[in-house]
C-alpha cells in the first residue's frame, strides 16, 4: 500500500495495479482510498511508510508484513502501523482490494498520545491490529464518505477522529471528560465562534486553536454539554439561516442553499427535512405565525 510519493520515488508498484485516490487532508491526518488489483510487492524492495498509518480494508484480503511481522487484513479488522518502517503487502487469494487510509500527522499523533496517556515505547499505536466493531467500522464509513463528498472538515474530522481514538484505547483508558468551568467557557466560545462564522468552512483543529484546547478534547466536551456534534451545531446553525432566508425572500432553494454554505441543494434538503421534519418547499409555503409548526 504505498503512498504516493513513495510510488513515484521507486516506482515499486505499477500505476496500472494499484490506485490512491487523496480525499481529505487536515492538520491531524489525511484520508485516502487506495485500491488494488491484487499486485503483490515485487522483489526484495520493501516499501516505506513515514507516516504512523491505519488501513481499513472495505473489501478483499491480503497479509501485510511490518518489520518482519505479518498479519492478515481484511474487513473484520483494522491495522495499525507505526511511521518510517518498511513493509510488503502480499495477496494470498485473488480479487485485489479496496481500502481506506488514514495517514496520521505529527500533530495527530501527539493529539492521540495526550488522550491515551501512551506509557514506555512512546508509540501511538498499542498494537498491530484491532477487530473492529459495527459502530468503529461505520465511524470509519461516514469519514470517508463525507471526504468523498467534499463535505466540511468538521464532518470529516469528528466521525474520523472518533474511530482514530477507538484504534488507540486497547491498552489505556482515555482521560475521562471533566465539564469544568474552563470546559464550559471553551464550549461557550465554540458556540460563538459558530454563529459568527457558519459560512466558513471551519475544521475542528482551526476552532480549537481559537477556543483554546485540543481538538479531541473540545469534542468531548462539547458533546457532552451540549449532547450534540460540533459539526451538527454547524449544520443547524446553517440551517436556521436558510429557514430564515426561505420564509423572508423569494430566492429559489438552490440560491438559499448556496448562501448559507452547503454543497448542495441536495445537502441542503437533506438536511433541512431531518431538522424541521418537511422539505424546504413546504416550510416556504407556511405564513410567518406558523413557523412553529416547521420547527416542531
């Protein structure tokens, strides 16, 4: 599974077997899908990973060698990896695979080390590799779907750094959220902090260096006041906006969806009917004095 600079450097997989396809890049980690047709690494070149890595297979089978140490994977389990070690992939059965990367930055390494509270070796990663559950897989799913669809980084980041977490707490408990008056005030900030910027296109490291905090713990925290993503406040502060957009101008929805930063006018759909329970159309044909209706 080489990345790309390591592809082009030494060529040790050929363009035609295998494909990497970047899909999110933030200041934690990037997100990739990487296919394969089944080619196996040639020779006796080893491949180079610098990055600490971890590699979902969504479909097929092939052994990874780590410094000497195999394992199998495949979509029952996850595996971890630590950076600037060499490795061979080699596929036992045909049909090649298809997987999802996450490539962690020194920045989301020392973010998941600070949870965990990683004792000895100094490594983020307890083990090789990890079973995953339904709710780790499915966290995994809705990251690479969002970056995939352009969503915002806050969409992206919060499932994605939730399953990132999950790798991590095999062999330490993560530092239990304590909702201090500091934690209140960083909640409090994030909150503003949306309201004022809901059309930018915010990522969760970006508000925690304003707020003040880590990126993971200030979604700890917010979800535990709040009982609500970051990312979700973002869309329903969106949301509020384009309600108001509707009921006060004749713009078309495409235009209101547009205005209030989504993709889409589908996005926008989508998301307005979870929220108000009918589709923007019918909330537009409702008079002002019963706007409570929509919002209930």
């Amino acid at each position: 599974m080489p990345d790309q600079s390591t592809r082009r450097s030494r060529g040790a997989l050929p363009e035609s077997c295998s494909r990497l396809e970047p899909l999110f890049c933030g200041a934690l980690f990037a997100i990739d899908d990487w296919s394969c047709n089944g080619q196996d690494t040639s020779g006796t070149a080893d491949e180079w990973a610098r990055e600490d890595r971890v590699v979902v297979a969504r479909r097929g089978l092939f052994e990874l060698t780590v410094d000497g140490a195999t394992q199998v994977v495949d979509p029952l389990s996850a595996a971890l990896w630590h950076g600037r070690s060499h490795y061979r992939v080699r596929h036992p059965v045909g049909g090649g695979d298809e997987c999802t990367l996450f490539r962690l930055t020194e920045a989301g390494c020392r973010e998941l080390r600070a949870v965990h509270r990683h004792t000895g070796s100094g490594r983020v990663f307890p083990r090789r590799s990890r079973v995953l559950g339904g709710s780790e897989y499915l966290s995994h799913r809705v990251a690479l779907d969002r970056a995939r669809n352009g969503s915002d980084p806050l969409g992206v980041e919060e499932p994605a750094l939730a399953f990132l977490l999950a790798m991590v707490s095999g062999e330490a408990a993560p530092t239990a959220v304590s909702i201090t008056t500091s934690a209140r005030a960083m909640v409090d900030a994030t909150h503003q902090l949306i309201s004022q910027h809901y059309l930018r296109r915010l990522s969760l490291a970006g508000i925690a260096a304003v707020v003040g905090g880590s990126p993971s713990h200030l979604s700890r925290c917010f979800h535990a006041v709040m009982g609500t993503t970051v990312h979700q406040a973002l869309i329903r502060r969106r949301l509020a906006a384009g309600l108001e957009q509707l009921l006060d101008t004749p713009d078309r929805v495409a235009m209101v969806a547009l205005s209030v930063g989504f993709a889409s006018h589908s996005h926008f759909c989508d998301a307005f009917r979870a929220e108000y329970g009918c589709p923007p159309s019918q909330a537009r044909r409702l008079v002002s004095g019963r706007v409570h209706q929509v919002r209930g």
